[in-house]
C-alpha cells in the first residue's frame, strides 16, 4: 500500500527513475474485534515489505509486472495484551503453516485530498490478501502523503470476515466465549528507501483516520 504511493502521488522523483523501496521499523499493523464478552485488541509491531519499481509514468500501471510490491506481517509477532489470547489468535491463523499474512499490489490511485493543507489524499488500492493460506483479492481505501523525497505514508482500515479467507472464529469454554466473525484490520505504514529504515522519524498523526469499509 505506502510503498506504492509515492508514484501514486505522481511524485516528480519516484517518478523520474526505479526506485527500491522498503517499510519502515516505525510502521504499525493491527486488528480489533468483538468477542461475546469483550472486545479485543491485536497489534503487530514488526512489518516487512518492499517495492522494486519501474516508473517512467506519472501513475501506476495496473500491470504488476512493472512495479512489485509486496507488504508481509509476521504471524509470531502479534501480541494480543495477554499470552493466552495472542496463542488463541496465531493458532487461528494456522501459524505453524502459514507464518506471515501477505499483501500483493495490483494497482493504486491517487484521489483528491482530504485536507485544506492538500498534504493528505485519499488513495484506492487493489491487490490479493493471503491470510493463512487463503488468498482473496481486495480494494482497500485509504489516506496517504510523502514527507519530502524520501518518506510516503499510508493509513487505513479494511472490514474483513474471518471465514472470507476459510478461517473460523474462535470458541472457548464450550463455546460460551465466541468471537465474532467479522474485524477490522488497520494499518499505519510508512515506507522509506532501505538506507534510512533505522533513521528517527516522528510522523505527525492524523486527526481523522479513515473509517473502515467492508
């Protein structure tokens, strides 16, 4: 998602040349749900992603084949707040099977901006979601600017049901704790060349996330 940004914004220098982009340590990914007694929180700290881009356009191409893109999210580091829920959520996951959950772009568009500042711009995202083995082809909508040359920014919210990807939703003592089928996934990613993954970086945060679409 971010890491197509930048030529999704039509940048003059991502566009000008390939570029090779990777996902910052800074960037954050997470999903809330219901359970019938509470909800529940479930965050990853540790994302992993590239892109290897041919530009010589303003826009993407829809073709994947010119610009490869790829976001993964380690199954292992989710944390949940407590250790029996983050073992119930990766065994859910199939994660002995299945380790990561894996994002592919097929294509990206700038659309207008969200702001008076015109820094933020709603931006639409097509590309299959593997999640424990089950790849679905989704279009994600959310809002995403660059920093200078070097930093583009990406934040969102997808409504997805577990058995969408043939997962079924947890049940413990005899099925009187359920979860719901359906949760939402978010993410706050940001993308940077690889020399400067590790470099202090403190984006500013936005007022008005965007709400989740199903």
């Amino acid at each position: 998602m971010v890491l197509a940004l930048v030529l999704a914004l039509g940048g003059t220098d991502a566009a000008a040349q390939s570029r090779h982009l990777t996902v910052h340590e800074k960037s954050r990914f997470w999903i809330q749900g219901e359970a019938s007694i509470k909800s529940f929180t479930c965050v990853v700290n540790r994302v992993e992603g590239e892109a290897r881009m041919n530009s010589d356009r303003e826009r993407l191409s829809t073709s994947a084949d010119e610009h490869q893109v790829t976001v993964t999210v380690p199954v292992s580091a989710f944390d949940c707040g407590k250790e029996g829920m983050t073992e119930d959520l990766q065994e859910t996951l199939h994660m002995e099977d299945h380790p990561k959950i894996r994002f592919e772009l097929v294509h990206a568009r700038a659309g207008p901006v969200t702001d008076s500042s015109a820094q933020w711009q709603n931006i639409e995202v097509l590309g299959p979601l593997t999640i424990a083995g089950t790849k679905r082809l989704l279009r994600y909508h959310a809002v995403g600017r660059t920093y200078g040359s070097n930093y583009a920014r990406a934040r969102g919210c997808k409504t997805i049901k577990m058995t969408y990807f043939d997962i079924q939703p947890p049940t413990k003592a005899f099925g009187l704790i359920k979860v719901d089928d359906q949760i939402d996934v978010k993410f706050d990613l940001l993308a940077t060349p690889p020399q400067d993954t590790t470099q202090k970086f403190s984006p500013p945060p936005i007022t008005n996330p965007p709400p989740c679409n199903e």
